[in-house]
C-alpha cells in the first residue's frame, strides 16, 4: 500500500474530544472517525489490526475445539422472553417493531441465539460437549460511550458458548479457555494481560472471571494481593475488616444540631471522635422494587453496588439527582434511630459488626444523635458485606498480604453460566441413561475494537502506539528521503516491489513530504520496522532499519535487506509466541 | 474436523417450508437454520463456505486497489436526512430511537456512511480516484423474505464505494468492477454468471448492471438476444414494438353491456376482435402523491412497474386488495372517454401509438366502449414506454434477433451513481486548479449468503450440493467404512491426521452408522473429494477416490494418496480461474 494512496488524515494536535492517549492517537491516525456518539467507522489500518486480531482469535477458539457460526444481529423479543432478559434489560437493549408489528431486539450478547441453535441440533448426549462461537457486531446502548473504542455502543465480539453434561466438564472447558484467554492476549502483545474473579452480573451463573490490562485510565478497579497473588475485580473483592474498637464513648442517646456539616469528615471533627464511630447510610434504587434500599455502613468504607445488587437480587443506582431522594431535606441525615423500617430495604454492612458508641443521622436536617450502643436499633441486623476493599485492607485469601489497588481495562471474559438459559429456554438431551436433561453452559467473550484499544493503551510512546508485529497493520514502513533524488526512487520502488511480491506486508511513503512529516506519520502508524531509502543511506550502499520500539537502529546492506527483515519480523513474532 | 462432532444436524426429509432448492438442501444439511421470519443463524458448514466467499471478495477488490474498512450497523437518521433517503425509502429502512431519544436506522447500504467517512479524509484532488470497501452485516426489513438464504431480512453483503473526480474516471473504475465481478464469480463457480443492465431504483445514478446466476426459480426475468447478445433485466428491457395495423373497424362510439367479461380475452371475444384492439387499464398507488396512476395499453402488453417509477419518479405498486381502488365497482372498466383526467395521472404506453378503432372500459361496471378512433379521446397524449419486453419481441438494439425470456437470481450489482450522494451529503475537494468541486461515486455490491445459495443452485444433484472446490467447506470428506474394523479405524485416524497437518481440510465421518447413512450426510455436506476406507479396499492396498461431481472413481495405492488428493484439489481449483 502506498501511503500517499491510504485513506485517512493524520494530524499533530491533541484532539479536544479524547482524554484516553487510545483515542487520541486513533484519531489523530486515521484509526478511526466517529460516526454518531459511541459508534465509529473503522479506516483501514484499524480495519487491517481488527482482522488480525480476530485471526488470532479464531485461531485459538478452533484449537479448543470451537466451532465457528453467525447467529443474527437482529432476533425477535420472542428468544429473550423465554430466557427473561427482554424484561430483565432495561434500556441497554434495543428494541424496535418491524414492519409486521413484531418485538425485535439487537443483540447484545447472543446466549438466546446460541440455545435456539443448539437446542434443535444437540439432542444426544454424544454430542457434548461443544463449543461454537461467532465473531459479529453487537449493539449496546450504552449510557455513557467513552474513550474512543473502550466503551462504544456498536461494536465486533467474539463470543463462545460451551455446552456440557456435567459441572465438571464445565470447569475442565473453562480452564482451557482460561488458557486460551491467556494465549490470545499474549499473542496480541499484551503480555502482562492478567485474570481476575469477577460477578456474573446480568449473565447469570456463579463463576466468572474478567481478562485485565493495567491502564491509569481505565473503568475498572482490580485488587490484588502482592503476596499470595489473590486477584478481583473491585465489584466482588473480599478483604479482611478491621474491626474498630475504641474511640470515643458516649454515655446516652442525644439529638445533637451539627450545622454546616457537609461530609462525614466535618461530622467527626464536630464531634471529636473518629470517622470509623461515624455511621454513614447511602440510599439506593432497586430496579425491581419501588422501596429505597438504605445502606448502612462505617464512616471509612465506601459502598459497592455490585455487592448491593447481589443482595437485593436487582440492579441498584445510587439515588441521586432531580426527582430523587437526594432532593429531601433529610438526605445526607438518615440513621436507623426511629426510622420506619417498613419504608425501606435496609442492609447493613459488615464494617458496623461490633461497634458500641457511634453518631449517626437523626432522619432531620442538620441533626445527628450520639448513640451510646448502635446494636439496639439495628434489631436482629444480619451483617453482610457491601462495602468496597481498600488499599491496605488484609487479603482475605492469605490472611497476610496488604491489598493493592490498580486501574484496568476489562478486555474479555469468561463465565460459568450454569442452566440459567438452557433450563429457561427449554434445551434438553438425552443422557445415556435415557433421561432427559438440561446441559450446563459457559460463554466466553472478547472485543475486538477494545482490545485493539487496550494495546494501544499499554504499548505506545508520546509519538503513537508502538503496534506488536502479531497485529499492526503492516509490518514494515518504507520511507523515502529526498523521493526526487531519481536513485531513492528507483531503489525504494525496486525494494517495494520485491518484498510485497514476497508476500511482506509493506506502507511505502513515496509522498513528496519533508522527513519530519514523513517520520511523524510512521510514528501515528505504529509499523514494527521501518526501512528508510535515502541518498546518504545509498551512498553506503544501505538502507536504515530501525524498530519503533528503538530497540533496533542498523544500517543493513541492500542486498542483505530482505533476509534482515524476515529474521526481523520473525523475531518480533516469536517473542508474541 | 471430526463429523461425530460437527454441530448441525442432517435429515432426508423434504422440509415443507422450502421451496427452493438451494433452501431446502440448506435446512436438510445442517447449514442454516431460521431464527425469525427473513433471520437465520448459520451452521459450520454455512460458515466456513461463506469465509471462503468473502476471501475471494477480498482478494479481488484489493486486486482493484481496494481499500478495506467497517461502517456502523446502526447510525442517526441525521446522515440519512442529508442524503434525504431516511423519507424516500419507506418500511425496509429500520427505524428505531436510542435511549436518548435520537433517531437512529439500521443500515440497508452504506453510501451515506461512505460518504460521512471520505469526505472529511479526501478534500485534495491528490487522494482520488479511491476505493473503499466493507464486509458487513445489512438489515432490510423485507416485506416478503423467502426462499431460504435468497432473500432475508438480515444479510452479510460486500460493498463498495469508488470516488473519482470525473465522469471518465468513474467509467474507467466502472469496467475494472465489472471484470472484477466477473473473476468472483467465475472464482466462485459460477462460471454461467452474466451482467445485464438494470434500472438504479433507489440508489440513483445512471448506468447500472446487475449480475446474474440463471434459476429456474429465480426472482428475477432477463431478456437476451440470441443474435447481438443484448442482456437486460426484464425491469428496463428494450425491444422493438409490433405495430398492430388491421383488426376490426367501428363505425362510432357505443356503450355495450358486457356481462361476466373477466379478463380482456373475454372482451375480445365477446366483441369478435383481435386483443390487440382491446385497451387495457393499471391503477397503481405511487408513494409520492394521493392521486392514482392509471397506465393505458395495449391488451397483448403487460406494465412494467419498474418504467412506470421512472416516469413518475417514486415508487409504485400496482393497487389491490382491501380498501383500494380495487373494491371500487368501476374497477376493471377503466377508459379514457369521459374519465376527469384532472383526478388521475394518466399514462399512455407507447403500445397504444397509431391504434384507431379499439375497446376499452366504459368506467361503469359491466360495460365497454367500442371507439371508431382512439386519439381523439387521448388528447395530447405522450406515448411513453411503460410495458414488459416479451419473448419473442425484436431486439431494440440490434434490430433483427428475437428475444428470449430467462428466470435468473442477481448475485451482485454495480451502479455509477453519479453525484446524487457526494452533492446532497457536501462532500467537496479541491481540484488542480484550486476550485472546489463535488466527487462523482460508483458503488458494487454483493450479497454473500446470496451468492453461496446460488451457486448451491446452479450447482447440485438431487442428493445435495456440488461445492466448488474454492468455497467448498471442507476439501476432503474422508469415510470409513466397517469403522469398528481394527485396520479401518486405524488407517483412517492415521490419513486423517497426517492430511490434516498437511494443511488440508478434512471432514472426517468416524461415526459407526451404515455406509448408506454416511454417504447420504456426504453428498449432503456435498464435499468435492471423497476418500473411502474400507476392509475391502484396505485389501487390495488402497483407498477408494471419488469426486462429488461424479467425475472421478479411482482406487488410489495407499502409499500415493496425499500426492493423488493434492493434484486433484489443485486441477479442481485451476478450472476456477
């Protein structure tokens, strides 16, 4: 390909729009053009790393024994009635009428899809188990698109669907593509790629974990325990508590006015005792419920919804905003003395197990009460845990290691979903035993335009992404200096066309730009190995390799040129292996 | 790949649902199955077929200096306004809101994506001319999918979008698609495949050309001339019309009652006179207007609905069937003598020109005029063409042969659009000479799953599908036969994994049913090369070769098979180029 001919402006200037470096440097590219907010066209070079990226992929799904099939974009509401999701989704789900009146939706994620499939075509027990897959577009509306291709609305997934007779059979698949996860981000360059637990969420089923790449920017919070290893996704991350004794004591109950106390903070200094006395409540709205949920919890931890939700069994958002909770004068003063508990769902977390004196909201504006012994207005409280581990909290695996706190980005998954959609939708075999019964699924997802972004993420300079030979676009970058100069020309043409014949996959600038343009746009580009003709070069009879890694800067003779690059690339490849 | 394991179960009854060929061999093999109505999930097989389809695709249009790239499935009814086709095309265009509000539309074709992408990237005459193109799922909600993969709601399609800065250029591009066309096709196995030229309908532009696969249950007619070699679609077919001179002459104008005349033959008769004296009325409903279509014509002619658009400029659709003009008791006695022309667009087809004495409706039910002479009821009437060629017509472009009428399904199309998009979407570049000016576009188009339904129905016998060897889903079906036989079982694993390791693409029958089972799911799988082992065959030092085709049957020495299979698969794929 030549660069002049390459659809696809680069640029030099920050764009305004990106707060990711992925973004910035995919727009300034020529990666990418946003299309409407979260939905993007794919330019070549994007497309060119896509494609590889999926190779691989579908390289290591055949090698687990995956079967490769499309299920549709578009399926009728009828598939996600049966499994429950049509109703259990709210508005991440699209749904439309056709032109005959029909429900449809757009399929976000394809478990109802891979049931009607299978369910007609896997009645024996002999035929398990299996595994197909699709790489496919999805469509997610999502709230809040962000960061370029990290959280867009349409985007390319592969996902797989394992189907089995046992549990066992489940987690000895599971593990495989727990390997074959590893395996496919390795290739990809993303080496320090790492796997933590995480929760089944909307999917459904009991284990699950999430593929992580580090990155300061990214929306997910992994805890990690620098001694035994113990790695979570902050939405399940267990921790040991450490429980508070001391502290202040207060002799009885007094309602006390703290004006002008906006945090927990003030209130503990109002009272000159320490935030760990102070009761804390965070008000929730259940999807499933028109009752607030209340959390009570100690001043020094944070909720986490997640935890919440698998209590309440529905998903929670905390109330905040217009029309809300958040709007009553009593907000920001609510505590479980005299409050009607029939009103609420209220859940207290593990933090309060064991606290006497505490100050708490006294459900009245600017008003708290010292409370001598919290226990006798919780009731028969179960304390259960739904508050967020913290940086230096104890590991709950090890008992010993201080827990760590670093910033993600998910970038594939893998769940045990059990029977939750095989037992709904109806999918029996017959065992050999003759008896009808319903298989234990998993699925496996990636994205592809994500991971893309991930490893632009974690492999780039301040000049552009810094591609791994095993997906960038094209593996080596030919410029010319002085492209008039009529021997850079006829040597870097002869050279073009010699190692695209061999099969190299070659961006040749024959553009008539200064070597500062020339060189900016190589960088945006990312190749592995650049090769540049120029007349100083030639006069030693060489071309310049260099690596945008800057490990490697040679001049290599022009007739050792081609074998140079092969043993080049095949060298950048076998280190991805 | 093992058949034992191969999800997609095969079965010898005719599904009732299918009346197409290429429909029912694609449920009764395993390769599709229906989701909803126009939906379908594809089988492996299915899958691995159209992967090859799409390479072939990719190869040619990068052979054109294609470059590729991924547009949205979904996008803002805003880039649809600029092109002004989110209100020119009516119920196939999916329409729904996101959890915002904003309309968004499914993709039916992308030019205004296209469009929305070049023109922020190609603003210098230097970028053009430029190709781009996409492999991706489209949605077009089809008021009447059928026939299995030959018409659905929910397809895969390669298209293409060229940009040129003159009309020249675009002529130029134009014929290299249309050779690269040509080459898939034939790559394809469809070696019968034919360009006929086509009407642009909703996409606008001028020329166009659709491809062809003849079927006898094709959707569409194309006339040819067996002399010049014309080919056109039956929607824009040209031929030269018989003038009807002769026939029976009326004295004056008289209203007769002519009870239980259904068809025009009956109106014939019961007035002892030729059809081509009888002048036939259409009502049709255009999309643009309230007021009806009337298309006068000679009774021996039918309207072409396609000529008809193109005179009023929107779509139309002949109107029957509940609360139309059909329920009205005139209905079927539509004339031009005394009707209020001010009601109608009334059109006059060129079959008409020079007829004097004719029968035509007397606007009354159960009665016709006989007219002495037709004009002077016309008024200035323009005959315009607006009726179907039929066989046996003279060819309008070389005067002499006599056409022929053939069904045939179209597998691509290739239209110069001209600058209908580039103008109304602002796309502008700067030309050598510094002005501003508005790029003129082609866009080529190909139906994947189309395409591989119709070379199933040009290519097959009544036991299954003949796969070409370039799309074929496996290259080698490899049998056994007795596989309970010690030596069977073992020669076979042994040639299925060194073939495999190879590179070839075996599917491997290792299940124990009879020979009459497997070879029935083979010629269903319609694999090109069989290999049989059987004790029988095993004895005598060999394996069993045979070809889908029925070309070949040899009893190939054990030793010599990798080197027999390797030749044929080659032989098999030169015939394709």
């Amino acid at each position: 390909m030549r660069l002049s001919r390459l659809l696809g402006e680069r640029y030099r200037e920050q764009p305004s729009e990106a707060l990711l470096i992925s973004h910035a440097f995919m727009l300034r590219g020529g990666y990418i053009r946003q299309v409407t907010n979260g939905i993007y066209s794919l330019l070549p070079p994007a497309k060119r790393i896509v494609a590889k990226i999926e190779d691989i992929i579908r390289q290591e799904m055949d090698a687990i024994d995956g079967q490769e099939v499309l299920f549709p974009v578009v399926m009728s509401s009828e598939l996600w009635e049966e499994s429950g999701r049509y109703s259990a989704i709210s508005s991440e789900l699209v749904r439309f009428k056709d032109r005959g009146g029909r429900n449809m939706v757009l399929g976000m994620t394809h478990e109802e899809a891979a049931v009607h499939l299978a369910r007609t075509e896997a009645k024996s027990h002999t035929k398990y188990p299996f595994m197909i897959y699709q790489i496919q577009t999805k469509f997610r509306d999502e709230a809040r698109p962000r960061g370029g291709l990290i959280r867009v609305r349409e985007f390319t997934m592969k996902d797989a669907y394992s189907f089995h007779t046992s549990q066992e059979c489940l987690e000895q698949y599971y593990d495989e593509a727990y390997k074959s996860y590893e395996r496919i981000f390795k290739r990809a360059g993303l080496k320090d790629a790492f796997a933590v637990k995480s929760d089944n969420g909307m999917m459904g089923g009991s284990v699950s974990h999430e593929f992580m790449s580090e990155c300061e920017q990214g929306e997910d919070s992994v805890v990690s325990c620098p001694v035994c290893g113990y790695k979570s996704n902050m939405e399940v991350a267990e921790s040991i508590l450490e429980k508070f004794t001391g502290g202040v004591k207060f002799d009885s109950l007094e309602k006390v006015s703290t004006p002008d106390c906006k945090t927990i903070e003030d209130v503990a200094q109002f009272f000159d005792a320490p935030v760990q006395q102070m009761m804390k409540a965070v008000v929730l709205k259940a999807e499933n419920s028109d009752k607030l949920v209340i959390v009570f919890l100690r001043g020094d931890y944070e909720v986490n919804e997640t935890k919440v939700r698998n209590v309440v069994q529905a998903n929670v958002e905390i109330a905040t905003g217009e029309g809300t909770v958040a709007e009553h004068p009593c907000y920001g003063f609510i505590g479980p003395v005299g409050i009607n508990k029939d009103n609420f769902t209220i859940i207290y977390d593990r933090s309060l197990e064991g606290l006497e004196s505490v100050v708490c909201g006294a459900n009245e504006k600017d008003f708290h009460y010292k409370v001598p012994s919290i226990a006798e207005y919780m009731g028969d409280a179960e304390f259960v845990d739904v508050s967020k581990a913290r940086a230096g909290d104890t590991c709950a695996k090890c008992g010993d290691g201080k827990l760590e706190i670093k910033r993600a980005i998910e970038i594939g998954n893998i769940f045990q979903l059990g029977t939750k959609y095989s037992e709904k939708m109806g999918m029996r075999y017959t065992d050999v035993d003759g008896e009808l019964k319903t298989p234990i699924m998993g699925c496996y997802g990636i994205g592809v335009g994500r991971l893309m972004a991930s490893v632009l993420e974690a492999l780039h300079d301040d000049r552009g992404p810094i591609w791994p030979m095993s997906i960038a676009p094209w593996q080596i970058h030919l410029c010319t200096i002085r492209p008039n100069d009529e021997n850079v020309k006829a040597k870097a043409e002869e050279l073009y066309s010699s190692l695209t014949n061999k099969g190299f996959e070659v961006i040749y600038d024959d553009r008539n730009e200064s070597p500062g343009v020339k060189f900016a746009d190589a960088d945006l580009l990312g190749v592995p190995v650049r090769v540049v003709v120029s007349p100083k070069n030639l006069d030693q009879g060489c071309f310049e390799v260099s690596t945008r890694d800057k490990e490697i800067n040679d001049m290599v003779p022009v007739d050792n040129i081609e074998e140079y690059v092969r043993k080049l690339i095949d060298d950048k490849l076998s280190q991805l292996i």
